[in-house]
C-alpha cells in the first residue's frame, strides 16, 4: 500500500510525521509506504519569517529538513503537475526531469493526501509582477533583509535627492500577520542600522502600510487592532485604512486615495489562494478553487482521496452560522493533519472516522522588538506580554526539539549583543564576480527586490 503525500508544508510534513509513527511496523515489514512530493526538501515554519528577515533568527533555523524528521518515508523533491484519482496516479516532474531527457515521473498510489498549500493571490495592479515580492518563504525574507540593508547603502551613497527618497520609501501592501510583523519587524531593523549611517537618520526612512478594509490583524479582535495600528502611527508608519494599491508602474507605487509615492521596495501579502494544482486534478472544487472536503478531511464523493489546510474546504463546526469553514491558518493546519492521519489509518484498518471540531485558543502577532498583541482566551494583551506570549506560543509550536534549542539559544544571544546589520545581497547572484573575472558581463542589478 502506497500513501502519497503531496506538499511538504504544515500538513504534509505533520500528517506524514504521523503517519509514519502510526504504520511504523507496516513500514519496517514493507506493507506501508509512504512518498513526500514537495518543491523543497524542508517545511519553512512561517510564523518566524519576519524574524529572519530582521535577522533575530537565522535563517536555517526557520526551516525543518524532510528528511531527517520523515526518515522512513521517501522525499521526493518535485512539483505534482497533474492528479489522475480515477486512476490513481499523479504525474510529478523532479530536478532531475529537464537533465535525464526522460520527462515526468508517473507514481501511482493508493491513498492521496492533498496538501500542496497556497500561493500568493495577486490582483491585475499594473507594475505589480515587475516590481513586486511576495513574503510566504524564506528566500523572500532573507531577500528583503539584504534589500533593506542596500536600498539604505543607495540613499547613504547617492547626491541625486529623488533616488534616495525611493530608495528610503517602503510600502507595504496587506494588513494581515505577514504584512504587518514583516513591516515591524523590519522597521525595528532599519531604524536600528540607520545609527551606522553618517547621513541617515531614523526619521528618514517612510514606512507605508496600505490595507484595502478598515483594520488590520482582523484575528487578535478590533480592540488590539485599533492599538496596532496606534503602536504603528507611534512609530511614524504611515498606516492607510480603506486603501488599495493602483499601480506601481516606474517604481511609483500610487494608491486609491490619490497619494503617489516613488519607491524602491513593495512588499504585497495581500492574502492567498489556493495551489495551481487544484485545478489540474479531477476532484472537486469549490467556487474559490479549494477542495470540497468533510469534516472528516476526506474530499466529499471521493475515496481514497484526503485533503486539509489551506488547500482544503473544511466545515467549521464549532461555527454559529452553518456553511462556515475553517480559516486557511496554520494553527487550523497543524490540528488537521492530526485528525488526518488517525482517519487516514482508521480507515486502513475499517474503523469509524472522526470529525474535526476544534477550539479556539486565541491569536498572537508581533509587532517588533518587545512590542505585540495577543488575543488569547478571552484575555487581551498589548505590548511587553503579548511579544513574550508571542515568542513562548511560536518556540512550543516549531517542529522538533533541535529547532527549539537552536531558536531559543539565538534569542538568547540576541539579548545579550548587537543586531547584525549585514547585507548578504550577492547570495542572489553567488557566480557575479566570477563571471567579471572570467569577461563575463554580471547580471545587472536593477535594484527592485526580486
């Protein structure tokens, strides 16, 4: 019997994790198998993204290897282009599919867990695809970092008034967790760094926050979103409510209230939709394009086929209002792929399948150094608290006991020294100099963070 997990992100990893204890005697004696098909050999723990991007994390720390907490599954590193469950196959292209000249690979499989995630949902912004990055990986995070850090080198270096302006000009657009603890977190960096500048002071740089609805982290409650928003006014963020982004055309980000303003850097987390590869299977959908699934995190009408996450419909039946479901989050995410992987196995074995109901704990966000708020059984915490329940939430949270030890342990050295405020930006482009060397002509740097 083959299981097949595709993604490799909360679901996936935590699914086939338990999948892998539960079938342990099946593995060993060959019954059971279990096959991971992610894009990337790790699943990237979200939530400290803005950290990483500050630099209070490193950034391999963020990341948990597939292979080392799924030791007895089989990783294999590739995207699902297409899912056959009438068949039970699924057409896979792997980094070797271009070099060997053989095409995609077809796995065929028995059991089908569907847990390839999100992308970032875009709007038809002109501009948007040329000068835009996204903030849902670690490559994003890391490549914001090192543009902050250069676009600051720009305007330190530059006599042209109106480059250094943009290049000090940082616009934000989605306020949500990603897009306000990305913000914060770098805002708290920059005005930090801006110290080791001769020419540039902390009240230089222009932080804009643009959200299209009338507040921001809609999840820790409208009180705490109203603080947030004064914490960020505090801080000189201009905060624009009931705002869009119209164009961003020639690196001049201009928004629906009329204000234009000539920027170097736009971060766009304004939400997600669901993976591709929804559409190039024969499962149903709903109308946003997410799988129609049970309460039982099975794909309704559908055997054999088991879904949850963000790219699954589930019914919310702790909701007051019927028809509701689950919010696309991680911490509905990591529930689920626990009541999977017991149905998944309950239904090897011909037993009752349970229904997922769960419980709300509460919301958490941090919005920079020593600063948060928290929404947490009922309780509503601002400041000092909420940052502190927001690091104590998130370390008992990340995957396994070496990530803790090593977050906790560069937490602790954080505490005790300085901010490390290095540019790593040739990591994007690591044969640059060689290529110079060689007569090459280096890829040129257009200064857009992507």
């Amino acid at each position: 019997m083959r299981i097949l997990v595709v993604g490799g992100g909360y679901v996936g990893m935590y699914t086939a994790l338990r999948l892998q204890r539960k079938l342990k005697q099946r593995l060993r004696t060959g019954d059971a198998e279990i096959v991971v098909v992610t894009p990337d050999p790790y699943m990237t723990y979200q939530p400290f993204l803005p950290e990483a991007a500050a630099g209070s994390i490193s950034p391999r720390h963020v990341v948990v290897p597939l292979r080392r907490v799924l030791p007895h599954c089989t990783i294999l590193v590739g995207e699902a282009r297409r899912i056959d469950h009438t068949k039970r196959t699924a057409t896979v292209t792997t980094l070797a599919t271009d070099e060997d000249g053989t095409g995609a690979v077809e796995i065929t499989y028995d059991e089908l867990v569907l847990a390839p995630g999100s992308v970032s949902r875009t709007l038809p912004v002109p501009g948007l695809a040329e000068h835009g990055v996204g903030f849902k990986t670690i490559e994003e995070a890391i490549g914001l970092r090192n543009h902050v850090i250069e676009q600051m080198d720009i305007a330190s270096a530059t006599r042209d008034p109106a480059i250094r302006d943009a290049a000090l000009t940082f616009v934000f657009v989605g306020g949500g967790y990603a897009g306000v603890e990305a913000l914060a977190e770098l805002e708290d960096m920059a005005r930090y760094t801006s110290r080791y500048y001769h020419n540039i002071k902390a009240e230089d740089l222009k932080w804009i926050l643009v959200e299209a609805t009338g507040r921001i982290l809609p999840e820790v409650g409208e009180s705490m979103g109203r603080y947030a928003v004064r914490e960020l006014r505090g801080r000189n963020i201009d905060v624009r409510l009931d705002t869009r982004l119209e164009s961003c055309e020639d690196r001049i980000a201009v928004l629906s209230d009329g204000s234009r303003f000539p920027t170097r850097t736009l971060v766009w987390t304004a939400g997600v939709k669901p993976a591709p590869l929804l559409a190039a299977t024969d499962l149903p959908l709903n109308e946003r394009g997410r799988l129609v699934c049970t309460a039982r995190l099975t794909v309704d009408g559908t055997e054999h086929a088991w879904a949850a996450g963000d790219a699954a419909a589930v019914p919310d039946l702790t909701a007051a209002e019927p028809g509701r479901e689950t919010a696309p989050n991680a911490q509905h995410a990591v529930r689920q792929a626990k009541v999977l992987a017991d149905n998944l196995v309950a239904s090897i074995d011909g037993r009752p399948l349970e229904e997922y109901r769960h419980r709300y704990a509460g919301s958490v966000a941090s919005l920079g150094l020593h600063k948060g708020v928290a929404h947490v059984y009922g309780r509503r915490l601002k400041g000092y608290p909420a940052w502190l329940m927001h690091r104590v939430y998130h370390l008992s949270r990340v995957p396994t006991f070496n990530r803790k030890a090593r977050v906790l342990a560069e937490w602790t050295l954080a505490g005790l020294f300085k901010r490390e405020i290095v540019s790593l930006g040739s990591l994007e482009h690591p044969r640059a100099e060689f290529e110079a060397a060689a007569g090459r002509r280096p890829r040129p740097d257009d200064g857009d963070c992507q």
